[in-house]
DNA sequence: AACTAGGGCAACCGCAATATA
DNA sequence: ATATATTGCGGTTGCCCTAGT
C-alpha cells in the first residue's frame, strides 16, 4: 500500500504569502524540526497550504541562509560559466553558489544574464557568438560571458567527427535553455535533467565532473559547510512577532537536517529583516 | 494624472525520481 | 514486488511595479 494523499486541493489557499503565514510557517519549521514531513506541515502549523507550497515558500524564501538581491558580479559570471557548462541544471547551479536559489538563479538568468549576453552578441543558448553559430566550420571559438569568463569550445575544422560532436552538445544546450523550447532530453530516453548525457563532451571537463560527481561532498565555493550550525532562533525568528524565542539551535536540534534536507537553516547574519518583514508584497527587496 | 506596455519576480504546474507502506 | 506518496526540479504563469507616453 502507498501512502496517504499530500493534500487535496479543496479550501487550500493559493496565491502569495502574507506576512502572517511567512510567520507561522518560519515558527513551525524552526520550533518542530524533523519531527513532521511536508505533508503534515500545513495543518499542524495552522496554514492553509499545500505542503509543497510550504516547502516551495520555505527553500525559497524563508530560509535564513538565503542572501537577496540581485547577484554580484562574480556570482553572475560563475552562473554563466555553470550555465555554459551544464546547461539549465539550475539545481546544480545554485549548489554552487551559497544562499541562492535555483529558482531565484534560472529568474536572474532569463531577466537579466540572457539579454547582457544577446546584447553582447552571444547566444545565450549555445555561449556561442550569433554569428559564429551561422557559420559552425570555423576553428575554435571563444565566447566571452557578461564580465569575463572565457568559454572555449574547440572544434577541428577538418575534423568532421569533432565538429558533430560540438553540434550535438550545442543542440542538447539549445534545447534546455530559455523555456522556448522543450525541455532538455540529456541521454536519449533518459528524461533526468539532473544528471547529464554520458555523451556530453563537457562531461570530460573536471569542473563538470566537480560539479556532477563530488557536490554532495565538497562545500560550495567560498561556504562554510552547515552554517545554520550557528543558527539561533533567538537571533532570528524573534525578528517576527509573536514567535517563540527561547529555543536555540543546537546539534541536537540539527539531526532532522540529515533526514529533511529541504529544510535547511542557514547563516543567521544572512537573514534580511526587511526582506522577511515585506514577503507579501512580493518585491524583492 | 491616467493609461499602457514591459520587466521582474514569486508562485504554481507537471513530470520524473525516490522513498516507503 | 508493487503501488503510491513524497520530493526535487525545470518550465511557465500571473501579479505587481515602474517607466514611458
């Protein structure tokens, strides 16, 4: 037998968050760690939400490890040269770049990166000039992103093999990019986007391998691994009203980290104020 | 001042993978 | 072993804000 339905759907509020069940769900999670799944989120903690749209609110927005606003420079180049490598895993992305979102990165990338690399003449598709595309017989290619990074993409021009190899690679990134197209089919009949083609020449690449083989192991770059360790709900959730602030955020309380992932509480200092306070307003402050 | 169009972002949808009864 | 719930993820939608007219 399978498991009890996540929710139905009747009475269950939809739409944006107001301030008041940010609140109830930020006190819930933190004062009731591991001891419920998603599920069972909504009702015990007094919302009327899908359980998924609690997580969804939860990893990206509430968690006080998230930083906000837009993302810096470098975070920008670092998610184009991710992007040119791995195409539109976002989850894959975001794990590299500490307290952002896969959500908050793929909004970033279709408002703002895509059209600073357009602009730039490059196709944010392939990483690939515009004009080069039309002519695929050229000898190596050399794109720039929006700052500096260098995506190169070799291509012997007598080598008709290499070159179909490229083309391949290129099509599979056009295909997964921009939300025009169909989403990507990365190995034929395996339809997982998260784990790649084996025929993916960037899958040599040792950064690509970093990225697909070791993430779960090694902390994202320039983050100190488990930072919510230091995570009090003294500091934090006192910053809303009304929410129990006596508890502490210690190892013991951590264990349900291990077994609820998606709950993930971060570095306090990160936690915006202002961002929390104005949730509903739907700006991103 | 009022209206409109476009941009930005939060949230939802639906599918696939994974976990579990 | 199987069925089904849960979770994760990428794509898409729709609302809100702002700039332009």
């Amino acid at each position: 037998m399978g498991r009890q339905p996540c929710c139905d759907k009747l009475g269950v509020k939809r739409g944006p968050w107001t301030a008041e069940e940010d609140r109830k769900l930020m006190a819930f999670i933190l004062g009731n760690a591991g001891r419920c799944c998603w599920r069972a989120v909504p009702k015990l903690a007094g919302l009327l939400r899908c359980g998924k749209s609690c997580r969804l609110r939860w990893t990206n927005y509430l968690r006080p490890d998230l930083k906000r606003g837009l993302l810096t420079d470098d975070e920008e180049r670092l998610v184009v040269d991710l992007h040119a490598k791995l195409g539109n895993r976002w989850s894959k992305i975001a794990a590299k770049l500490p307290g952002r979102t896969d959500n908050e990165i793929k909004n970033h990338w279709n408002t703002h990166i895509k059209k600073k690399l357009i602009k730039m003449g490059i196709d944010p598709i392939t990483h690939v000039p515009l004009e080069v595309r039309k002519q695929p017989q050229q000898a190596s290619l050399s794109t720039t992103s929006a700052q500096s990074s260098t995506i190169t993409i070799e291509c012997k021009s007598n080598n008709g093999q290499q070159c179909q190899q490229q083309d391949t690679h290129i099509n599979r990134d056009a295909s997964s990019v921009g939300g025009e197209s169909s989403p990507p089919n990365l190995s034929g009949t395996n339809t997982d986007n998260t784990t790649g083609g084996s025929n993916n020449i960037h899958d040599q690449d040792p950064l690509v391998k970093w990225l697909l083989e070791e993430e779960d192991d090694l902390p994202a770059i320039g983050i100190v691994e488990e930072p919510w360790l230091d995570f009090t709900v003294e500091n934090d959730v006192d910053k809303f009203n009304g929410i129990p602030s006596t508890m502490s955020w210690d190892i013991g309380t951590t264990d349900w980290l291990l077994d609820y992932q998606d709950f993930g509480v971060g570095d306090s200092t990160l936690l915006d104020d202002a961002s929390m306070v104005d949730s509903s307003s739907g700006s991103n402050l």
